[in-house]
C-alpha cells in the first residue's frame, strides 16, 4: 500500500478526529473508506468515459449546446 499526504482543514480534520474516536477507529479507515465510496459513486462515469464511442457523443453534444443546436429527445435516443 501506497502512502499519500492529504491536507484537511484543520476544523475538519478535528471533527473527523472527534468522529474516529466516538467509533474507536482509526482516521486512516475512515478516509479509506471515504475514498472506496468515492470511487464506487464513480464507477459508472469512468465506464463511460472508457468508451471512446460516448465520449464521442458527449463532446458533439455539448458542441451542439454551445452552438444553440437543439439536442434529441429521449425517444429519439430510444431508436
């Protein structure tokens, strides 16, 4: 396992502290544990992304929001 310095707001970092004490864990854990949840929420987006087929779509469609082009229904993203 890797080791990475993180920079908390020292409010925060007290409120977590206050946190991990009251559950008698270790501020480590939490935060891991915080970043697994992260990356799970995440999955999804990554997934697309990876597909250069929707990342494609994405980027004509946002080119097509700048230029005012009206978008398609959802029917029509049904067919």
């Amino acid at each position: 396992m890797s080791t990475a310095t993180v920079r908390i707001p020292e409010k925060k970092r007290d409120i977590l502290k206050v946190i991990a004490s009251f559950e008698k864990r270790e501020m480590k854990e939490i935060i891991s544990e915080l970043i697994d949840e992260y990356i799970e929420r995440h999955k999804e987006t990554l997934d697309l992304l990876s597909r250069p087929e929707w990342v494609q779509a994405i980027e004509e469609g946002k080119a097509e929001v700048a230029k005012g082009i009206k978008g398609k229904s959802l029917d029509d993203l049904a067919d």
